[in-house]
C-alpha cells in the first residue's frame, strides 16, 4: 500500500467515514508494507505532536510526527539528503508543508535527516520491518530510488511469505 501526500486529519476522516480504518490498521499490524510520504508518514506514526483533538491515525510506525513542522506551504523547500540505502549520489526532496519525525522507537531505523539550515538534525525518512516513511516528496523529482526501494521492500516481503506457505 502506498499512502501519498495530501491533507492528514481530510485522510484520517475518508478512512473512517468509508469503513477502511479497521482493516488498514489490521493488515498493517499482520505486516503489510506500507510506503507514507507526507501526509501518508502522519497516517502511519503512533502518534502526532500537534493533533487535532479528534484527527486519529493507522499507526504500526514506533514514531511520534510535527505536522506542518517546516511551515505553511510558503515556507516549502528543496534539499539534498544522503540516503546510504539508495547509494553514494544525493536524493533531492521536495518538502512541501512536510511533517517530520520527532521521536523514533528502538525499532525505527532512520535513513535521513535534514542536512542544513535551523532544522538540521530532524528526522525525514525512516523504515521499521516493511513500513517506510518519507516527509518529502520523491514522486515529483524524478528520481525513483525510494519507490524502488519500496519495491524492493515488498519483494523480500513477498519472497519470504511465499517461502514461509512452502514450508
């Protein structure tokens, strides 16, 4: 399942108005991979910073989420981020009124930070078994690394079910 960008508390409301949350959070739990950028990283943390009172979330994601945390969509903006999982060349993301991450559980594995400027250091991309989350926008630069990279998340999840039913 990919969860794209988009507005998280209009998500979290057609989730449950249409009868999807108890399932999503059920086949998430059994291990389905998921991929969130943006908004779909929200929809997947435990737990949001900044909630409105009533905005709930899929969770299965041992993280805690600032929505909007760079700003309105004026303040949107391009970096550079070295993902060691996606090889030596930089990926360029696109932040566009982005979460990030501000607490990870043991489990998380970080993959990204923001490299500069005054929110060096906050977490922007992370994976946890076959969930994967992203704060920025791959889909609009060009570059495939991180849905391949989700791909290749759901082959292993894939072969290693297959190999487990043979069994």
């Amino acid at each position: 399942l990919v969860i794209p960008g988009g507005e998280s508390t209009t998500m979290d409301k057609l989730v449950r108005a249409f009868g999807l949350q108890a399932p999503l959070r059920e086949r998430i739990a059994a291990g389905m991979p998921v991929y969130g950028s943006c908004a779909g990283m929200i929809m997947l943390a435990d737990r949001i910073a900044d909630a409105r009172p009533d905005q709930q979330t899929l969770g299965g994601f041992d993280i805690t989420v600032r929505r909007n945390a760079f700003g309105r969509q004026v303040d949107s903006f391009e970096e550079d981020l070295h993902i060691r999982e996606l090889g030596g060349q930089p990926v360029r993301a696109v932040f566009l009124r982005a979460p990030w991450v501000e607490e990870a559980g043991d489990a998380v594995h970080v993959l990204a930070r923001v490299e500069h400027g005054p929110a060096a250091g906050r977490i922007v991309a992370a994976r946890q078994g076959d969930l994967l989350v992203t704060s920025f926008h791959p889909e609009v630069t060009g570059d495939h690394r991180v849905h391949q990279l989700f791909v290749d998340i759901v082959r292993q999840h894939t072969a290693t079910h297959d190999q487990r039913e043979r069994s």
